[in-house]
C-alpha cells in the first residue's frame, strides 16, 4: 500500500474503524444499563402501600427516601430475600406517623434532567437527521458527492489490473503511441532515463477529433507503466459553488503526490481551461476562472521528478486558454488524428478478434471503403456488421454485412415503408443515376459503389455512395469542379429528362456552393480575385470549419459582392458542362435509370457495366 504520509503521525482512523467503535461503545452503555436493572430485581420489592403500613407496625424498616411519586426504603433484616422496597403514594399524614415509630426519613427530590434533555435534544437531532438526509441525496443528484466532501475530488483512481489496456490494444496511432512510450519507460525508471539531465514533460495534451481514442491511449499508458491511474473529466471540477472546483483540483494532485509514481488523466479539458478572455464580461470571476487559476498553479508547483504525469484530452484545443498551453505546463501536444488506410486495416484488425468473422472477409477491403472513419466509427462497423449477420441467422460474418453496416452508417437506416409514387420513383431513379454517370465519366472523382432508390435516413429518398479507396490530402481545382458536377449531376439529369427541377437537389446545391465559395474565399482559385484568402478563420471543432460571418469579415462589399458573383459564375459554368456531358449520354441516363426502376439497387458489378459504356469528355479521355 502506497502512503506517503508521515512516519511521526499516527494514521487517521477510516470510516470503518469509527463504525467500529461506537458500537462497541453502545454496546458498553448498554451492558451498564442491564446491569443496574437486574440487580435492582434481584434487591428490591415492589411492595403495595398497605403492606408498607403493616412493615411500619412491625417496626421492620430502617431507612425510607420519599419522593414525589414514590416511597423508597431499606429493611433493619431481609425479607423475603430482599434487602430495600418500593412503594407508591404518600397520604398526608406519613410525616407525623413516621415521627409516632421514630423512624429515620429524608425526602427526595425527583433527578429529571435526564427525561428534560431527551425532551429537547432528541426532536433536534430528529430534525438534524432528516435534513442531513435530504442535503445528501440532493447532493447526490447534482453529483456533488457527499455533504461533507465537496471539495474532494472525485476521480476515478485505477491501478494496472483495473485498467486492463495495454499499448497492444491500441492500433492505427503509432506516432502517438511512441510519444506516449517515453512516458512509460520514464515511469518506469525515472533515475536511468534521465541520466543525461533530460525532464520528463510535466503535462502532456493529447489532441484529435472525437473517436479516435485519446482517453484509450491514456489508459494504455496506465496499464503499461503499472501506476495508480486517476482519471477525471473537467465538467467534473466545476460546480454550482464557487471555490469547490479550486479545492478538487488541489485534492486531485495531493492524491496524487501521495501515491506517485501516478498518472492524473483530465478527459475534456476544454470544459475546464478555456480561455478566460473568451465569453468573460469585464471584470467578471466566475467558479470555471478561479479553478484554471488553480490548476495553473498546481503545474508550476509539481516537480516531474516526484513521479507524477499529467495527460489531459481535448478535441477543441483552439479555446484553451493560452497560459495552460505555454511551456513548462502541458510541454507536449501530441495529435491523434482519424487513420489512414494502414491505420484503419491494424484497427479493424483489433476489433475483428472479438466476433467470428468468415475466412474471406479482407480488412484492407474494407478499409478502402471507411475513409475518414474514426477508431470509434470502425469499432461501430463492426458491431453493426456482426448485428446484421445475426438478423440473417449466419455463423459467422461475411464480407456483405460489412459492406450493409458501411451503407447503414454513412446513408443511415432503410425506410421501406416509405412509399413514393411511380412519378417521383422515376424523378428520384434519373436524379440518382445522374450523380452516376457523371462520376463515371469524370476524372479525379471518388468511385461509385451502389445507387438505390429505397429512401434512407431522415429526408433521403434515394442514394449514390461514392466512397474514395485511397487517402488524399491535396485537391486540384479542376477536382474539386468535377466533385461540384457530381454534385450537380442529379439536378441537370432532371432538367434534361422532364425540363423542370425539383426539390430533391437542395443539399447537393448546399454541399457544391459550400465547395465553390471555398475556391474563391479560402484557396485563391479565382482569376478575377486573385491569390488572396478572405476566409481564413480557424477551425471551431477538429475536422469542421465555419465560414466568417459578416461581423468579421476582412473585406468590403464590393469585394464581398465580387465574391458572390464568382461563386455563381463557377456554379453555372459547371452545370452547363454537366447539361453537355449527360446530353451525350442520354441514352446511358435512360436506359439505366430503367434498370434502377426495376432493380431498386444497382451493385457495384452493375455500375462497372454500364460505366464501359459512358461517353467521357475529349479532355478527361
């Protein structure tokens, strides 16, 4: 047992030892009391008044104590093998009979402080007792623990056997995982991994989108180096009573010092260090403020030696406060990004040991069709996967429930009961083979793995999934307008084929203007407005971007409206080369749209068949 409390003091008695002695205490005061009760059976009678007046004439007693209620005494001899009486009421005229016999009396007055202090005290602790009890089950509900431990803190303390991960356990993050193995081995062996005068860093911040498994890596990190493991969310500091996140916070690292070598994991620090000049009204000191100010002074007073880490998680670090981020705080940041293809083949690898998956079924296949996913996602997958071959009753998992649980994930559930008319089954089947063709004939596009025209999700009445089977990083102008014709692809093949449009189209026109003005706002791709980025706003959240309002915009609006008019020329020029590529193949349209009608779902096998028979424009040729 780790204790890192004084030699000299005595160790604090725990909760269970204090149960311990006050029953033993009770116990005593009991034993007393039963005590006193049997010996006064076994001495004194309890004798009616008139047998106390023959006793009198008998001149038997020796001593009488009158109370207010009762009559006490002693016997001169024994009688009856009792050696004192007691009796009730007292006439009027005992006095002067006790005076006639010479008989030795005193009066007594009644001790009742003992009734008096249990008539006062006991309706107070009564009362103490109830509202104590309501206190902590409201304390309990707002999650603040125990009445009297707010200011403790609440995390969550595991050791090696409890963690149970280990860097085996986590796959397709190998740069985070080498980062992270320096702190192993320096929890490990600080003396001899510092012999060359290095300091281990005292924080390190782990960074990614959500999913790709920051908090996994931290325990691996736990499970490795065999240390107590404290981990605790940020939310978890903050609470409705100013100064209690502080004194978590100060608890949290006592703790810790006590049992190092140890590893204190804060998961969401963004809820705890955000910027305190972000939302902060002037002169303004809130609860969330003065528990950063602590934590603050918490990393500048641990010396890494101790043997205590710091790992902390976000996926928002572009709101975390400045201070916390400086060196000599959390020293090293290392990024946990979404995997690459290898990365996804090693994580579905993982995951794949844990169902009964056929013999056939290729991880690189289906990595190919996962780009973007996160460890999370692929996780999911292959629940979902081992879910569908369940429903059709196999024994084991085919490669044909990964490629439904890909479909269910990216274009969401089947909804067969949703019924469309034979005329928006044709609009739908021409819309949805547009998208196709279009990407068949083009360049530079991601590959078309299925159409349907049974709806999906929310508002989709039918579907194209283009999937790309290689990671890219880079994007030419001339793909990013073949993406937007794909886009547009479905809009153009209802014009050609019934000469109106319709409202099917409303979020290919979102996605391909976001596209374009992109090109013109964010990557200079326009001639007019030249080598210049106007949107150049920081990502918001990982892997997302919001466009500059504008409230902040950096430019006129003559620029702004020149903006808007290039965006809409290139939106134009595009849809007309796609009016022109379908006109070429509208046959094709035709003829597969038909097909789709009857079919409802075009596989990939079907789409390669008509894909030979596209026409392709001269310069894509």
């Amino acid at each position: 047992m780790l204790d890192g409390s004084d030699p000299g003091e005595l160790p604090p008695m725990d909760k269970k030892t204090q149960i311990n002695f006050w029953y033993i205490l009770l116990a005593i005061f009991g034993i007393v009391l039963l005590r006193d009760f049997w010996v006064q059976s076994q001495t004194i009678a309890a004798i009616p008044y008139s047998q106390f007046e023959t006793y009198l004439d008998e001149d038997v007693i020796e001593e009488v104590v009158i109370g207010s209620d009762t009559i006490r005494g002693t016997f001169s001899e024994p009688q009856d093998g009792k050696t004192g009486f007691v009796t009730t009421t007292v006439p009027a005229d005992m006095i002067e009979r006790l005076e006639e016999v010479d008989i030795t009396y005193t009066g007594a007055v009644e001790n009742t402080w003992f009734t008096t202090l249990l008539s006062w005290v006991l309706p107070a602790l009564v009362f103490v007792g109830i509202w104590v009890f309501f206190i902590r089950k409201f304390a309990d509900r707002q999650g603040m623990g125990g009445f009297m431990s707010i200011g403790k803190s609440k995390a969550k303390i595991y050791v090696e056997s409890d963690t149970e991960v280990s860097f085996d356990d986590v796959a397709g993050v190998d740069e985070a995982k080498q980062e992270l193995e320096e702190i192993v081995a320096f929890l490990k062996d600080p003396e001899g991994y510092g012999g060359l005068g290095a300091r281990m860093p005292k924080g390190v911040l782990l960074v990614g989108p959500p999913g790709t498994g920051k908090t996994l890596l931290a325990r691996a990190v736990a499970g490795e180096a065999g240390v107590p493991f404290y981990s605790i969310s940020g939310s978890e500091f903050v609470e409705m009573f100013v100064g209690v996140g502080a004194a978590r916070v100060r608890d949290l690292f006592e703790q810790a010092r006590k049992a190092a070598p140890a590893i204190i994991f804060v998961d969401e620090l963004d809820a705890l260090g955000r910027s305190r000049s972000a939302g902060q009204q002037p002169g303004g000191h809130d609860e969330r403020e003065q528990t950063l100010n602590q934590l603050l002074t918490e990393l500048d007073g641990f010396d890494p030696s101790e043997g205590v880490v710091l790992l902390a998680a976000t996926n928002r670090p572009e709101i975390l406060d400045p201070a916390l981020l400086r060196a000599g705080r959390f020293d090293r940041q290392v990024l946990v990004d979404r995997p690459d293809r290898v990365g996804r083949v090693q994580i579905l690898k993982v995951h794949m040991k844990k169902i009964k998956v056929a013999e056939a079924v290729d991880p690189d296949q289906i990595a190919a069709l996962t780009t973007g996913f996160s460890g999370a996602d692929l996780a999911n997958l292959v629940n979902e996967a081992a879910l569908m071959a369940t429903r059709r009753g196999a024994s084991k998992v085919e490669m044909v429930d990964f490629t439904k649980a890909v479909e269910r994930i990216v274009a969401g559930l089947e909804k067969k009961n949703r019924r469309l008319n034979e005329r928006e089954r044709e609009i739908v089947a021409h819309h949805e083979m547009g998208h196709a063709i279009v990407s068949m004939a083009l360049p530079g596009v991601d590959e078309v793995h299925k159409v349907s025209i049974i709806p999906r999700g929310i508002g989709a009445l039918g579907y194209t999934i283009q999937r790309p089977t290689e990671d890219r990083y880079l994007m030419t102008s001339e793909e990013l307008e073949n993406k937007i014709a794909v886009l547009l692809g479905g809009r153009a093949a209802e014009k050609i084929i019934y000469g109106h449009l319709s409202t099917g189209a409303a979020d290919d026109l979102a996605r391909a203007t976001d596209i374009a003005r992109s090109m013109v706002a964010r990557y200079g791709m326009d001639e007019d407005l030249g080598h210049v980025s106007y949107d150049s706003d920081r990502p918001t959240f990982l892997g997302q971007t919001e466009q500059g309002s504008w409230l902040n915009r950096r430019y006129s609006d003559a620029t702004a409206e020149r903006m808007d008019q290039a965006v809409k020329e290139m939106i134009d020029n595009v849809f007309d080369r796609t009016l022109a590529l379908l006109e070429d193949n509208r046959a094709q349209l035709e003829n597969s749209a038909a097909e789709l009608l009857v079919r409802e779902t075009l596989e990939e096998t079907d789409l390669k068949r008509i894909a030979a028979e596209v026409a392709r424009p001269a310069d894509a040729a």
